[in-house]
C-alpha cells in the first residue's frame, strides 16, 4: 500500500518528512553529518503526537526523544517522483 507523505528536506530522496500509518504520524529523519560532509544512509524514525500537521517543527517535537526505529535509505521504497509517497513495506521492516 502507498501512503502519502509530506516532506521538508530533499537531497537526492526527502530527508526530513511525516507519514501516517494505522492511525499513527511518524517522522523519518535523515540528518547532515558535518564531520562525513554528507547525509545519512539511514532515517531515525519517531512517532509523533497528533497528526503532526499541528507543529511547524517537527524536528523541535522530537530534540528530547529517542526514535522508535531505524531504517536504511534503501529500505524505502519510493513514488517514481520521491517526492509524494512511500511503501507501506517499510514499517514491517521496523516492526512499528
């Protein structure tokens, strides 16, 4: 199943964005790494409170919080544009 996603960050796939799965917002995080000079090959994932369409930060929702999960780039499977959605697949993998 696809579910539609709503990003912030994109460089090569979107590095910052919210999804809703079984009723749940969750929010993939793949951050800059100054010291590497690039970005992450994994997204941090966190479960989000409400819809997440309340907070304007959704990075600020979660500063204190450890993630729920943890994925490889290359475990999400994107829309052709990876722009609009993901695989529902994915959450087998993190067994959220």
């Amino acid at each position: 199943m696809w579910l539609q996603i709503i990003y912030r960050h994109f460089w090569d796939v979107p590095r910052l964005f919210t999804v809703r799965y079984k009723d749940q917002t969750y929010l993939f995080d793949s951050k800059f790494d100054e010291e590497q000079d690039e970005y992450s090959d994994t997204y941090k994932v966190y479960r989000l409170e409400g819809d997440g369409s309340k907070s304007q930060d959704w990075e600020a929702e979660v500063i204190n919080h450890a993630p729920d999960g943890q994925v490889k780039i290359d475990d999400v499977q994107f829309d052709h544009s990876r722009r609009q959605e993901i695989h529902s697949d994915v959450f087998l993998r993190l067994a959220l």
